[in-house]
C-alpha cells in the first residue's frame, strides 16, 4: 500500500499514523475504524460486483467512503495493518447460526494481528455488532469488552478427529463466544484474500444467504451503542441496551439516512435482487 493510499486511509477513520505497531495503537486504529466505516451489504443490492483485490478495495472504502462487509472490511483493514508494521495472518471462520448450525466454509475472514509488545490478537472490524477491541488470542478465559464478553475456545478433540488424516495434527479450531454464545468457529490455518473468493459470491448470489434479505448499514456510534438501517427500518441501540426503531417512509429518507448517519452518499436506494 503507498504511503498516500496509508494516509487516506488513516483519514478515513480519522486516526493519525502510529509511531510504532503496539497493541494500543491497533485497538484505536480497530475502535476508530467500527465507528466510521459501516458493515454494510449495500452492493449486493445495487448490483455492484465485489471485488476483493486491494485497488478496488481502497477506491470502495477509502475512495467512495463506502462500507462493506467481512471480506472486504477485514481483508482491507488486514492490508492497512502490515502497512504499518503489523505482522498479519488472515483466517477463515464458519459463523454460528440458528440452532448452532455452522456456515459454509470461508463463512468469514477474521485477523490475527501480532505486535511488537503482543503475541497474537484476534482483530474483527467486519463483523457487526462484535467486541469493540480485539480479542488476546492466546487467553482461554473471560475477556471483557464493551460489546459483550468475550471467549476464545478450542472447539474440541472432536472437531480435530473428525478432519481425518494429516489435517487432524494440525492446530485445533477455535469457537469465538460472547456472552456465552457462540459466534463463530476459527481456523488457525493462515489464508490468503483469494481463498475467500467463493464465500463472497455464495453470500452475494446465493437465495440461502441472509444478506439478499435486505440491505443493511450499520456502524458503532461514540457512546457505545449502534445505529443500524435494515431496509427501512433504521434502529438506534444505546449503549445500555436501550433501543429506538423508526420506520423511513420516503426513499429520499433513506437516501438522507445513509447519507447523514453512515457518510454513505447513493443516487438511488438499494433494492433487493430482481426488484
């Protein structure tokens, strides 16, 4: 990444650049980042194509001051990462879903960041409403955080047994839980952005994927809480748990909406698939 795609960057979310890759740089870097760019799967229903090579991701996010979703906002933030000096590995997860069924393979693309006074931190600014501050990947107990609390687990002798073969011998996945829940199930085996590919087109195309269900933007706000618009529907959640709903009735509402709340500037509103 050149230095002024680093600093376009950096302003995007309005951070400066860290004098060195600690780990208290790269929670501000991850907290400013939740706050500005949106998790959002606007793309998919303004049939835009999505790309996960760097360029067209910097003209997306840094450029058109977009949002995206895990691929993109991990894979980029990821890019920024060693940019500035971070040791990073990219990992494929399978997220949680209703009755503790996991999703396909590269469901999500998650980090593991290493800094020069950390050993591993899990890093996640794509997938919603998350930790607000990465994870320490190596510590099995409790951890705090302003979006919940959180754990890191091995998923268990059984899922390593089930592998067969070599891959049984290699590190045991993780399941990421918060609040007890589970949330997503890691390999530790590193990826490369290519890998993910094929989970970015299932999640675009596929009638089984949630996010054709409606477009959604959603972002961390200052105080602690998240203001989401889902469709219509756009949801403020405070920081403690209070939540207010309203319904936009114009699209010109909409439009004001993700232009005022999410910095997100669209000619039309997006429609779901064949609409």
């Amino acid at each position: 990444m050149e230095t002024r795609r680093i600093d376009a960057y950096l302003r995007r979310i309005g951070a400066g650049r860290p004098a060195r890759p600690t780990a208290d740089a790269l929670r501000d870097l991850h907290l400013r980042h939740l706050r500005t760019v949106p998790f959002e799967n606007l793309s998919v229903h303004l049939g835009e194509e999505i790309v996960l090579e760097e360029e067209r991701l910097l003209d997306k996010v840094v450029g058109a001051r977009r949002g995206g979703f895990c691929y993109e906002l991990n894979g980029l933030f990821g890019a920024l990462l060693r940019a500035l000096g971070y040791e990073v590995t990219l990992l494929a997860a399978r997220v949680y879903g209703d009755g503790g069924a996991l999703g396909i393979p590269y469901d999500h693309l998650a980090l593991l960041v290493r800094t020069e006074d950390a050993e591993g931190l899990l890093a996640d600014v794509g997938f919603g409403a998350h930790s607000h501050g990465p994870l320490d990947f190596g510590e099995r107990g409790e951890q705090k955080d302003p979006g919940g609390t959180f754990r890191v687990a091995e998923a268990g002798a059984d899922a390593a047994g089930a592998r067969g073969g070599h891959d049984a011998d290699r590190a045991a996945d993780l399941d990421v839980l918060c609040d007890g829940k589970p949330v997503y199930r890691l390999e530790q085996r590193p990826r490369v952005l290519g890998d993910f590919e094929s989970g970015a087109w299932w999640h675009s195309t596929s009638p089984r994927s949630h996010f054709l269900k409606s477009p959604v933007c959603s972002r961390l706000t200052e105080d602690g809480g998240r203001i989401t618009l889902s469709g219509r529907r756009l949801t403020t959640t405070a920081a403690d748990g209070g939540r207010e709903v309203r319904e936009l009735e114009t699209d010109g509402e909409v439009l004001a909406a993700y232009r005022e709340l999410f910095g997100v500037r669209l000619d039309r509103v997006p429609q779901l698939p064949g609409r």
